[in-house]
C-alpha cells in the first residue's frame, strides 16, 4: 500500500505529475468536484493543527469525498491507551485514506505498516511533514516557473524545522540549486543534513547568521518560526526567538521577483506590512497546499485501488 | 595469564580492545551459566592490543549485534577442541531490537510492543540511525 511518510518516498517524476494536476484542478475544478465520491478521509490528529487539518478537509470536500476524524487525542481511543497500530487497523474499516498528525516521531510510519489503507502523514513532531513540502514546491514552480537553478535561502530555526529538512531534501533532486542557510549558531541546519543531502548531491550551500548580507542572492526566501514546542527549555526559547524579522527595509536589497514564503504560523518573523508586497506568497502557499492535497489523495486513492 | 582452550563453544576474537564488556551486555552473556571468559587488552600482532570472549557452550550468537559493536571482530565456532567455522561479521544493515532509541519525542518512547529497529545510513562513519524517528545511535 503507498503511503506518504517523507517526501523523499515520491519520485520528482511523481511530484511532476501531481504538480500538473494540481494545476489542473486549479484551472478546471470543476472536472474534480465529484473525484472522491463515496470516499471517506479520515483525519486523525493527535495534537491541535488548525490549519493541516482543515486544508485536508477542504481539499477532501472539494473532491466530493467526506471526512471523518478526530482533532485531539483527548477525544480518541489513544486517551485510553490504543496503540497507533491498533487504531489504524480499527480506521481501516471505516475510511478509504488517512492523514494522520502525532506529537511522536515515527507515528504515521508505524500507522502505514499497519492499516489496509494508504496513510499520510501530517506532520509528526519535529520529524517529517511532507505535504507541506509539496505545498512549498507547487509554490516555488508557479512563482518561479520551475525548479532549476533557483537560489534559495533558508531562515530562522533551521534545526528543528521540519519543512526546512524535507525542502532541502526535495530540492536537493534538482539542477543548479543554491542554497543559503540563514541562522544563529545555536539553530543551524544538523550535520548530517549537510553531509548527506547537500554535500552528497553537491549541492554549492553558505550558512551565515547575516539575513541583509545575502538576501540580494535570493530568488526564493524561506523564513521560518522559532517553534516554542521543540525546546525543552524556555529560556533557550526566548532568547532566539526574535532572531530576524523580516520587514520591508530588509527588504530594501532584494530582488524583485524574490518569492517570500514561510510554513506559517508566524508570530513575529514576518512583518505585517510585507504582507501587501508582491513578493509574500506564504497566504499563496496555504491555497497551494491544499490543491496538492488534493492531488495526493486522488494519487494515492488511485494506487490503492490498482 | 591463562585461560583454557575451550572443547565446545563459541571464541569471539579480533574484537577491538575495550569493546568486550559492551559485547558481553549486548549479546545477555550474563545470562548464561556456562563459564565465560572475557580477556582484555591481548597483545596481537594485527591490533596491537585485541580482546577476546570465549563462551564454554555452543549457544546461538546474534552476529548482527557482533557486527555493530565491532565489524572487525570474528566468531569461531570449536567442537570437539577443532575450530570448525569462522565468521567474520562486518556492519549489519538492520539492527532489530539490539538498542533504543533515546530520542523522548519517537513513538517507541511510549509504545512497548514496537520493535526497535536501526538503520546503517553511513557505512564509513558508521551511522546507525532509528527507523521511526531517524535520530543516531548511540555507538
């Protein structure tokens, strides 16, 4: 059974076809409205994710499927101590497809190799969360009309930023990429992130803690929120956590096609007033991503029923 | 120092010096109540200084667990006083239930029944890493 666990479980041919379906459910939506029919999608979220599980429930209903699920782990079987296997063999008998968020790594892995159905997960703490990758990428094509030779900066907490890891990872599959790491010393990217995917696919990449320095490089700026939930220690939380903020003068230096985006929530990293510039696109990334979930529940149903 | 061939059993030999008492825990040899050797710091011409574990009994050895704490070493098996077969391991590609992970955020923290399964992902750093969560072994 496919699933989705790590983008590096698709292909870039398959993310190819479901970038040109997505944007073919963008131009004809219509012609996917009842896709889905007599499908059920079953979200179960084991933390609190407003926006995942809504742009999964969304991208479900506009393809004419229904939804069920749960949005906490309070209101499941696991408050009562149901293992991850037992409850995705129980949601194989009622849903065609599930996306799954959990505060444990490994948690949608484990669901996969235990349900009937396809299981995607939806991010599973700071591990991996793949369709928000898929969101950036449909972004960054449609911005910058395709993959190659781009020079993309990455800023903020790129330790425990997850979206960081997978973007580097899928990026990585394309030629003549750049990549620049923006950080303080305390969240730079892992080693073996360097080693085994820049410097294994030789991938030309700087890291320096100056946003202003290299921002003239950029053709993509991705910024990124310093995440409370992945420290275990408050005060290390509140002294990196106005590292950069990105506002208009910073601005001042930057390409004028530079493609802005950010996984959001923000907080405080993006100023509010770039949010008018042509250059922010993260609101154009949360719409993307829902067409991309939709065209990886219609791949992935597809494949199930083969 | 002497210690007395064994008839029938197991020698694991060539194992890095320092690396025997690790071996021992790993593979449960205190569970055993056959005599068991576990000769440190051996001068070899190879190695300089080896160690060695001779176990007085023919019991099955988890060779994955060998090849992890020490792709070098090797297992002989004796019967009858004779060596009649020699392993040598290398790095196992799948470590299965050997090591946890100590990562408090990965699903094995909190569910007893899955198994702890490690991943070689760099052979020449020797990188072991958890199937669920991908965070390194401890070595």
């Amino acid at each position: 059974m496919k699933s989705l666990i790590d983008i590096i479980d698709l292909t870039p041919q398959e993310i190819d076809q479901m970038i040109e379906t997505a944007c073919d459910i963008i131009d004809n939506p219509k012609k996917y409205s009842e896709k889905c029919k007599g499908k059920k999608l079953a979200t179960l979220f084991f933390e609190p994710s407003t926006r995942t599980r809504l742009s999964f429930e969304a991208a479900m209903y506009e393809l004419g499927g229904n939804v069920i699920g749960f949005s906490e782990a309070n209101s499941s079987s696991a408050a009562k101590g149901e293992s991850v296997a037992d409850t995705a063999k129980t949601i194989s008998c009622y849903a065609d497809i599930i996306a799954m968020r959990h505060p444990k790594e490994g948690a949608p892995f484990v669901a996969s190799k235990n349900a009937s159905i396809p299981v995607i997960n939806a991010g599973d703490g700071g591990h991996n969360h793949p369709t928000q990758t898929l969101a950036d990428l449909l972004t960054i094509y449609r911005e910058k009309g395709g993959f190659n030779n781009l020079t993309i900066g990455f800023c903020g907490d790129l330790k425990f930023g997850r979206t960081v890891h997978s973007l580097i990872n899928a990026m990585a599959r394309y030629s003549g990429i750049k990549v620049v790491l923006i950080s303080p010393e305390e969240l730079k990217v892992p080693s073996y992130v360097k080693k085994n995917v820049l410097k294994a696919n030789d991938i030309p990449y700087i890291q320096t803690t100056n946003l202003e320095e290299v921002m003239p490089q950029l053709d993509v700026l991705y910024m990124t929120r310093v995440q409370r939930e992945r420290f275990f220690n408050e005060e290390d939380y509140l002294r990196l956590k106005d590292s950069y903020i990105l506002d208009l003068p910073k601005l001042a230096n930057a390409k004028e096609d530079l493609c802005i985006m950010h996984p959001l929530p923000r907080v405080n990293e993006i100023s509010v007033a770039v949010d008018d510039d042509p250059r922010a696109c993260y609101f154009k990334q949360v719409l993307n991503g829902k067409y991309m979930r939709m065209a990886l529940i219609l791949k992935l149903l597809e494949e199930a029923e083969k | 120092m002497n210690v007395d061939s064994i008839m029938n059993g197991i020698v694991i030999d060539h194992i890095t010096a320092g690396l025997a008492f690790r071996l021992y825990n790993l593979l449960d040899l205190d569970k055993l109540d056959c005599p068991v050797a576990i000769i440190k710091n051996v001068n070899s011409r190879k190695m300089g200084k080896k160690d060695i574990i001779k176990i007085d009994s023919e019991i099955p050895i988890n060779f994955d667990v060998v090849g992890f704490v020490d792709p070098n070493a090797t297992i002989n098996v004796i019967k009858d006083g004779v060596l009649v077969d020699k392993h040598s391991i290398g790095m196992p590609q799948k470590l299965t239930n050997v090591i946890k992970c100590k990562n408090p955020r990965c699903i094995t923290s909190v569910e007893q029944e899955i198994e702890h399964v490690f991943v070689l992902t760099d052979k020449q750093e020797k990188v072991y890493r958890c199937l669920y969560c991908e965070t390194k072994a401890d070595i």
